[in-house]
C-alpha cells in the first residue's frame, strides 16, 4: 500500500534526475569569472598559501582585458 502512495513521487524524483543529468559532461563549462577563481584558489592551494581570505577580484588578464 505504500508503494503505490510514493510511486508518483518516485517516479518524478527519477524523470527530474534523467532530464538533469543527460549529457552532463558536454553542458558542464565554466564562464571565464569561475575558471580564472578556480585555477587561482588550485594555484593558492598547490603553493600550501591558503588563507582565511578569498581569492582576489581578478589578477589575471583574459583576452587581453
């Protein structure tokens, strides 16, 4: 009996996940603001320099900007 309750439920929960994550990979990109704040927090982090502090505003120049 309380399958039945929960198979509607259940089965949207499966729809919504099958509709997000179809091809996941190729719809996954970056925008330039979050690959410029992840390479710089990956290069804090390799240098062992983290701080309580966030990475700065944008230190690096993209596309002679």
């Amino acid at each position: 009996m309380k399958m039945k309750k929960y198979f509607p439920l259940f089965f949207l929960v499966a729809l919504f996940l099958f509709v997000r994550l179809y091809n996941f990979p190729e719809n996954l990109n970056f925008g330039t603001d979050q690959g410029m704040g992840m390479l710089e927090i990956y290069n804090l982090y390799q240098q062992k320099k983290i701080t309580l502090i966030s990475q700065t505003g944008s230190s690096m120049t993209v596309h002679g900007r």
